[in-house]
C-alpha cells in the first residue's frame, strides 16, 4: 500500500496517545513493506527530518489555536494527500470527519479513527461541543471505513448512529528501555515512586490526583508527566498543589518516558473522557500495577486487573494507595496480571494485522 496517516501532531511521538499511535502503527507498517507517510504540525516535528522509522515525514503549518490547530492543519493536509496517489489514507480524530470528502473526491478511500467523545472534555464552550457533535455525526457517515478502539465507542456509534465500526485496540507493548539516566536525573530509585502520565486537562485530573496524595503519608515521590500548551492555568494549580513529595519534569517521550514508566512503583491513571488510554494499557504492558479512575472505558481496558479509585468515599484515590502500596506480594500479582492481558489482548504486532487488513481491503 501507499499509505498516509493524517490528523495527528507527527512522529517522533512528542504529543499524546494519537501520535504514539501513528508512530508505532506506521513503523510497523513500513517494516511490513508498505510505503507509509505521515503528516505533521510544524512546530511539533522538525520540517527538516524527512523520514523516520521507514515513515515518510510531511510537515505542514497550523493554526495555533486551541480550537482551529487541529482542524486547520488537516484541512491542508487533505488537500496535499488528495495529490499524491496514495492508495489509502488513515485519518485520526472525529473532528476532522469534514475532510474525508476532500480525499474521497479524489478517489481516496478513508478509514477514520474518531477516538473517544472528545466533546465531553471540559475545555470546550458551546461552539466546541458542538463542533465535535458535528464531527461524531458526519464520522457515522462519510468514511469509507469507521475504526473505534473500545467496546464502549463501538457500541456508542451504533446506538446513537446505527454506525458500524471496527473496533481495533491500542497496543501497549513497548520495547524495555536500554538505562535509566532518566530516574538519575529526578534522583529516583527504581520500584520508589509513583507515576502519573497524562496531558494536564480537566477531565485527566492532574489536580486532583496531587491532592489525594497529599494526604498519603510517608515519603514515596508522585512523578507527574506531562503539561498541556492550552491548559495553563490547571498546569499553575498543580504546580500550586504541589508538596515536597511530588515532582513536575513537564512532558517527558521516547526513552525517557518508557524509563520512568517500567521502573514505578505503580501507575496512577485518571482520565475520564476517551476511549482505549494509551498510557494505561503501556503501563500494564509494562508489567505495572495500576490504580485507575473507575470509568467504563477504563474498566474495559483493564479487565478486572488493578485497583479502581474514585476521588471520594471509600475507594477514594488516597484509600487505594494506603491499601496496596506496601503490600508488596499484591504489588507483584497485580504487575503481572497486567503484563499477562497486554500479551493476550493489546499487542502491537495485532493492532498491526487488523489494520493492515482493513486498509488493504480498501485499496
């Protein structure tokens, strides 16, 4: 195949779940012998890289703005790949539903992957929420190929759309890392801390998250990764929340990241909105043991492995931490339940089979 991922920031992955998503599925799939490229944002990939993984690099602008960057760097995007005789184009983010006939026009079959109900976050006005309703609406309709990855998304789309989807999941089974200078530099001990990893937006509650273990006693470091370029005032607050015992590096990728997550104590996860979370199901593949915030897509992903919180009541994140974080045999159980449902359920080299499949069936 001829192949174009657009809609994501770019790889190197330097962003979030989708960018993970095109750098591992797209190395995969040049490896496999097909010609992959992926689009980016100029500002988040170097202009100058060009290829990367065996991926071909493309790096138009955007507008940098929270509400038009997306759309605005897809639209141009669409409009540059409808001119290049790719035999298939994988698109990311229901938002930019209203570009698949760009592509179609000029005989390029779409598969588009809507991710979770973006809508739902709370750093969306009126025009945003419903701009995203919009896009749920023509995702149901325009593309050659609906792709959700959960259960719960697939069968959202068919009770509120009567859309079919395919429902592919996200892997989450990273290569080890080769040193750990990372954890030298946060003067960190391996299987000594907490992880956090997620951007700093209202619905993954980063805030919320340095609180409770504010109220954890002892002296184990809480490492939040992460930071959010439209989030500033929620990246102030947990700066503000902040004890001794919690630590802020910003955004951390690549080596670094995979460093901090195979050697935490535990991993902490607490979106709300989405659907297969990328960093939770790397952390179980990790072999980590996870508390994750009691939602039905995380339940999904999770399958029963791990400790659900909530931020109130018994099973309130602190009550969780205090129950399981020295008890070193259910620490050791958990790790390995995780890493065993990664093996069995998200694995790279499957996500790559099913994505193969249905892009070539549309070629």
């Amino acid at each position: 195949m001829k192949l174009a991922i657009i809609g994501t920031r770019g790889v190197p992955a330097n962003y979030g779940g989708f960018e993970t998503f095109a750098e591992e599925l797209g190395a995969r799939l040049a490896a496999r012998g097909h010609q992959v490229t992926v689009y980016g944002r100029r500002g988040f990939i170097d202009p100058q890289l060009g290829e990367y993984r065996g991926m071909q690099l493309v790096v138009l602008p955007a507008l940098r703005s929270k509400h038009l960057e997306t759309v605005s760097h897809t639209f141009v995007a669409a409009l540059h790949a409808a001119r290049r005789g790719f035999d298939v184009v994988l698109m990311c983010n229901a938002a930019n539903a209203p570009f698949v006939r760009i592509l179609q026009l000029a005989g390029v079959p779409v598969a588009l992957n809507v991710d979770g109900l973006e809508r739902k976050r709370r750093k969306w006005g009126f025009a945003g929420r419903s701009y995203y309703r919009l896009g749920e609406y023509l995702a149901a309709r325009l593309p050659n190929t609906l792709v959700t990855d959960a259960e719960v998304i697939h069968r959202y789309y068919r009770l509120a759309y009567k859309a079919a989807s395919e429902m592919i999941v996200y892997g989450g089974d990273l290569e080890p890392p080769e040193a750990s200078h990372r954890l030298d530099d946060l003067g960190l001990q391996p299987g000594e801390y907490l992880l956090y990893v997620s951007r700093f937006e209202p619905e993954n509650n980063p805030d919320r998250v340095v609180e409770a273990y504010g109220r954890v006693e002892g002296s184990r470091p809480l490492v939040m990764v992460g930071g959010a370029p439209y989030a500033r005032g929620l990246t102030r607050r947990v700066a503000e929340l902040a004890d001794e015992k919690v630590l802020l590096p910003g955004p951390i990728y690549g080596e670094g990241y995979r460093q901090l997550l195979f050697n935490c104590r535990a991993y902490i996860h607490a979106t709300e909105v989405g659907g297969t979370h990328p960093a939770l199901v790397e952390a179980m593949g990790a072999g980590r043991p996870v508390l994750y915030y009691d939602t039905p897509e995380n339940r999904e992903v999770a399958g029963g492995i791990g400790s659900r919180f909530s931020f109130g009541g018994d099973d309130s994140l602190e009550s969780v931490i205090r129950r399981v974080i020295d008890d070193e045999e259910r620490l050791l159980e958990m790790g390995s339940l995780s890493k065993r449902r990664v093996e069995e359920r998200y694995r790279w080299s499957d996500v790559a089979d099913r994505y193969e499949e249905v892009l070539e069936g549309l070629c």
